[in-house]
C-alpha cells in the first residue's frame, strides 16, 4: 500500500515537473516572439546603414550586406558627398553635448537640494511647494513653448546653447525634486538633528551627509534627464534653428532636405548615431535606474 502511494506520488510529481516545464517553455517562446518584434527595427537599421544603395534596392530588409560598407556612417557624420545645404550630424552633435552634460548635472544637484530641503528641514508652506513642484512634472512641453520663447529672447539667449540648458534645467527640476524628495523621507531624520547639534549647517549636512548616501537616486535623476534632454526635438526646434540645433533637430532636417536620390544608408547610419548615447546610458546603469526607483520604496 505505501508502496503504490509512493509510486502515484512520484508520477504526480513527474508530471507537475513536466507540465512546468512545458509552461516555461511557452512562456519563452511567448517573450522571444515580443523580443524579436521590438528587435527587429533596430536590426533592420543596423544591416542598412551597412549597405548599399544597390543592395537596398533589392528590396530585402532583413538580408545582411555583402560587404561591410562605412562610407554611409562617414557621410552622416562628417557630410562628405552631401549637396550643399544638406545636414551632417558631427557639429550638431556636440551641441547636443554641450548642453546635455550641464544640464544633467546643475538640475541634478538643484534637485537634491530641493529635495533635502522639503524633507528635513521643514518650514511653514513646504507641502504646498511640493505639491507645485509635483503640479509642474504635469504640465505638457506645449504649454510652455510661447512663454519661454519671449522669456529667452527677453533675456537674449534665444538661438543658443545656454538658452536651451536654461529650458531643460526650469522643466526637468519638478522631476528631480520629486525623485530625490520621495528617497530622503526614507532617510532617518535622527541624522540630520545629529548633525545639527554638533553644529553643521544646512549645505554641509547636504555635501557631507546626505549627498554621499544619494547615490542610487542621483543615478536615477541623471539617466531620468539625460534621456530626456537628449532625445528632445519640441524645445530644440522652438528655440533654436541653423547651426546651434541639437541632433534630433538635425537628424529631422538631415531627412527633410536631403538630396532628391534618397539614402536610406545615410539616414539609418545618421539615426543609429543620435541615438547612441541614451543606449549606452541604458546598457550601462538600466539596472541602477530600477534599484534607484525603488531605494526610497520603504520608509526606514
């Protein structure tokens, strides 16, 4: 008798273990079919920007080029070939870095601040900053596109670089305050009051206590702005045209005026090259930015 239970138990148990198995298996097979389909634009791009014109006309996307051609990724990036007035990306580039790395960096640190702030040292109507600060993480890129401009031009920094830090700067610091705010309510206030009865005050508690132990959020706030700054095209548009646009402005009219023989190579060489830095930004902390969103989860 104990037996023939032990015998239906281990079949059940062969069975269970069987019918998992296949489960994981369709679920697989279910993840590498999304995969695949989200894959397989940016596959298509990479195999084209390797190609010929030649090639490409044969009309088969996902066919890999007979030779490793880089002259397409030459002309996108340096313009040699183009027809006057046509859009190469090199200038446009460093546009894009000279003003994406002073942004990050000034509405990252303002962030932390205001965040510190509205958090551990409270004063009398600091709720009610907060929630404007959480009102402006709301308020759409169109809205403010005309009151910006006569502010800038006001200002005359319309048409440049420094402009155009300024806008991502007042437009990305709602959403800083609002990640690093939600992290330091996690963060015990017993060491802020420590730290004030020994006599440090308000920046040097932020630059020597609560800024170290920030770096999860921090993380999250630099990838957070980075992307979007970076991927902008509404504000660069708007507030800046000709030499001092951005990649994504270019990368447009790099489509837009190009010659009238259409270089499908060149435009997917020129795409992959704009959009190389936000996933190397991914690749390289995209696990950083889940544990950072997560950090301030659980009040401790």
């Amino acid at each position: 008798m104990i037996e023939n239970n032990n015998q239906k138990y281990q079949q059940l148990e062969k069975a269970s273990k069987t019918k998992n198995t296949i489960y994981r298996w369709i679920l697989f097979l279910i993840l590498a079919v999304f995969a695949a389909y989200y894959i397989a634009p940016l596959y298509v791009m990479i195999v084209t920007s390797f190609k010929t014109m030649a090639e490409i006309r044969q009309g088969n996307l996902f066919a890999l080029p007979n030779d490793l051609n880089l002259e397409s990724w030459y002309v996108a990036w340096n313009g040699q070939g183009f027809a006057a007035g046509d859009v190469f990306l090199k200038t446009y580039f460093w546009n894009s870095a000279k003003m994406v790395l002073p942004a990050v960096i000034i509405s990252t640190i303002m962030g932390a601040i205001n965040g510190y702030a509205l958090t551990k040292w409270r004063f009398k109507g600091d709720s009610y900053i907060f929630l404007l600060f959480l009102f402006g993480t709301f308020i759409p890129y169109q809205s403010i596109l005309l009151p910006m401009s006569r502010t800038l031009g006001f200002m005359g920094i319309s048409n440049s670089i420094f402009g155009l830090i300024l806008v991502h700067v007042i437009y990305g610091l709602c959403f800083t305050t609002l990640f690093c705010r939600n992290y330091y309510v996690s963060i015990s206030d017993e060491i802020v009051k420590a730290a004030r009865i020994d006599g440090a005050g308000f920046f040097k508690i932020f630059f020597k206590i609560m800024l170290p132990i920030s770096a999860p959020i921090l993380v999250v706030t630099v990838i957070w702005q980075f992307t979007q700054i970076w991927n902008d095209f509404l504000f660069g548009a708007t507030f800046t045209f000709g030499k001092e646009a951005p990649i994504q402005v270019a990368l447009n009219n790099m489509v837009l005026t190009s010659s009238s023989v259409k270089r499908y190579n060149v435009d997917m060489a020129a795409a992959i090259i704009a959009g190389f830095p936000t996933l190397i930004v991914y690749v390289l902390a995209g696990k950083y930015f889940i544990r950072g969103l997560t950090a301030g989860s659980v009040k401790g």
